[in-house]
C-alpha cells in the first residue's frame, strides 16, 4: 500500500466510535469539525489492524505477558529512528505517559519539593505535580519578535539556586511547537548537575520531526544526569492513544526497578493484550506509514502557515518545528477568551484554549490540531476566520 497525500487525504467518520475528539458531550456537537484533542484524523497503520483483527479472533483474552519480542521491537526501533540504545532493563512500562509524569514526580522527588516547569505547557505537567504535594516553580518561556519561544536561562539558574529538586521537561514542546536545540538541552543538564537537580523529559511527540529542525534525545547527552527519566509511547506516533501504552526509559536500573515496584504498590498496570500487540505490530512494521505521515503533516503545517498569513494577517502563528499541533495568537482579533469560546461554537469549530496550558501566557491564544485531512483543516480554519473577523 502507498501511504501518499491520497491515503490521508481520506476522510474518516469517527462518529460512533466514541471518539473523544468528536463525540466528547458538552463540547461536540453535530456538524463540529475538532481541531482541538491531539490524536490524529487518519486510519492507523494496516500492520496495527492486522494485528488487532487477528489477535482478537483468538476467542480468549486471560492475563497477558509482557512478550520479549515488544521489547526486542522497542529498541530497535529507538536504534533506527533516534540513534538511542535502550536496554531492556532499562524499560519500564506504563498505562500512559500521564501516568508517567506522576511516577516521575514520585521517583525523583519527596513531597514538598519544588518541582519547575517551562510554561505554557500540557496541562498534565501542572496536575502531576500539585496533586503530588510538590511545590510548583513556574519558568515562562520568553516568546522573541518572530513568535518563537525560548528559554530564560538566568531564570533557571536562579530557581535552581533556589531549591528545585526536579525539573519537568516537555521536549519537543507541547504546545508551542519547539525543538529544543542541542545545546539547550547540554545547558539545561549542566545546570541540573551543577545544582543537582532531577530531570524528567517527556518525549512523546519525538517522533513527529521535520528535516529543517534535527531533534536531539535526552538519552543521547553524555551531560543527562544518570537517573534522568524520559517517557515515551506510540499512541501519539502511530495514532492509538485508545489502547494506553506508554513506557519510562533510564540508565539508572535501581530507579526503574523502584518505579515498578511503586507502581505493583499502586495497583497500576501496564498495557492490555491489544495494546501490546498493536505496539508490536507499529515499532516492527510502521515506518512506511510513519514516513508517509510525517510528509502529509509538513505540508498540512504549510497549508495553516499559508492561510494564517493570506487570512488572518494579525494573527501571530509560532513557527511550527515539530508536532502536528499549532500554537496561534489571536489577541489582535479577540481578547476575551470567554467571548472567543462562545464564537467558536456558534461556528462549529472546536480548538484547544491557550489557558488549558497557562493560564496567564496562554491567553488569547488556541491549540490548533492538524493531524487530519487538509479539507479538514482548511474548512475549520475557514470556520476561524469567520469567528474572528465576521
């Protein structure tokens, strides 16, 4: 099968599946188009419905083992796609990457600590740790005259001299499309050494890279403290966030074993039978799709650059590095969000609000999903423009 623009120009009917993204009571209605929840419009891999479809014709579903062969497919596919070697003992799994950001909290810090955050950033980072009893340390990013936002590093310093204990990373940044350079990252773990300080680096959107911007793994820094934790998962790269895998990775084995023992503890489990047979099936045989995917969403992110710019001029769009989600400021249009909320239904497009990641920087600001069909797209940002300037 060729996975080209023709395979996800195809559009999907979701409806009555469930489906969060379009069937979520009190926010879809009939005749939405969403653009807000980050899963993706577009049939999955046919290798993961293979699998599926013959794994469930098998008419018992008992307790499952976690197979060698996920694992054995796991690092080989970090080997080809990251350069990263991961051994198994260095794995440890997980229902989700959510559920990760709160064991990472627990493994590396004691209740109390501060815990910092670079923000706006996916609301979970803010739940993992003020539901903990972690003191929250908030470091906004500096947003610079091209929209692109960056790090203040004077302000991390001085946190860090102020007793951080962990710090939470979001690389490649959720929700204002950054890769962290290089030498970002060597900076930020020359810092955390220097004061000692824990690192967290969630790094579920790793997979959705463009050529212009090269993406750098924690794990691949000989400057990473060794018991950093780096969370990851297939449900965003291959589209299956309904079947809750995910999986920590650290050099430090001791932590990890620790990790699972505090999860034995908290009755958390890890993937069911489908979802590991669905894992298996995409990191052995889902690089064609990827591949294919990753060219449709470049220029899925040209076609929303180019309506921002001919359709809504004063809008302020952060170049888009990575991630199939969009980062726009619309303040020149709307600065109540509350107002904004209510045009935005009464056109029947939905976004994620910027205040979901930040409450002050995030203002006047929307999430823009465009992991779907161009038509798609292009019909919901219509939709914008006609909530904004009509």
């Amino acid at each position: 099968m060729k996975f080209d623009a023709a395979f996800f120009d195809r559009p999907l009917n979701r409806y009555g599946t469930d489906s969060r993204k379009w069937e979520q009571p009190g926010l879809m209605q009939e005749g939405f188009i969403p653009l807000w929840v980050a899963d993706m419009d577009f049939a999955c891999a046919p290798a993961i419905n293979e699998a599926l479809t013959k794994r469930a014709q098998h008419p018992n579903y008992g307790y499952t083992i976690l197979p060698d062969s996920l694992i054995a497919a796991i690092r080989d596919f970090w080997q080809r796609r990251h350069r990263v070697t991961v051994k198994p003992e260095e794995l440890c799994f997980l229902p989700s990457v959510v559920t990760g950001l709160r064991m990472a909290v627990k493994a590396l810090s004691q209740p109390g600590d501060k815990v910092a955050i670079f923000t706006p950033i996916y609301a979970p980072f803010y739940a993992a740790i003020n539901e903990s009893e972690r003191q929250l340390v908030e470091l906004p990013l500096i947003k610079g005259n091209d929209y692109r936002y960056t790090i203040d590093f004077a302000k991390v310093e001085s946190a860090f001299k102020q007793g951080v204990k962990l710090l939470m990373l979001c690389s490649p940044h959720n929700p204002i499309s950054r890769i962290w350079t290089k030498e970002e990252l060597i900076k930020l773990c020359d810092l955390c050494n220097k004061y000692q300080v824990k690192l967290a680096c969630d790094e579920i959107h790793n997979d959705f890279i463009y050529q212009d911007h090269p993406f750098t793994p924690i794990l691949t820094l000989e400057q990473a403290p060794n018991d950093t934790l780096c969370l990851a998962a297939p449900s965003k790269t291959f589209n299956v966030a309904g079947l809750q895998l995910a999986y920590m990775i650290s050099r430090d084995t001791a932590l990890m074993e620790t990790t699972a023992l505090n999860m034995r503890r908290l009755g958390i489990e890890r993937g069911n039978i489908f979802s590991l047979v669905a894992a298996k099936a995409a990191y052995e045989k889902g690089d064609e799709w990827l591949d294919g995917l990753l060219a449709y969403l470049d220029q899925n992110r040209k076609h929303l650059a180019d309506y921002v710019k001919t359709h809504l001029p004063l809008a302020k769009l952060t170049p888009i590095e990575c991630t199939y989600l969009a980062w726009l400021d619309i303040s020149a249009y709307e600065t109540d969000d509350t107002t904004l909320e209510e045009k935005l239904k009464t056109n029947k497009v939905a976004f994620t609000m910027g205040y979901v990641f930040s409450k002050e920087l995030g203002k006047n600001h929307l999430r823009i999903n465009f992991g779907c069909p161009k038509a798609q797209l292009l019909a919901g940002l219509e939709r914008l423009k006609n909530a904004l300037i009509s």
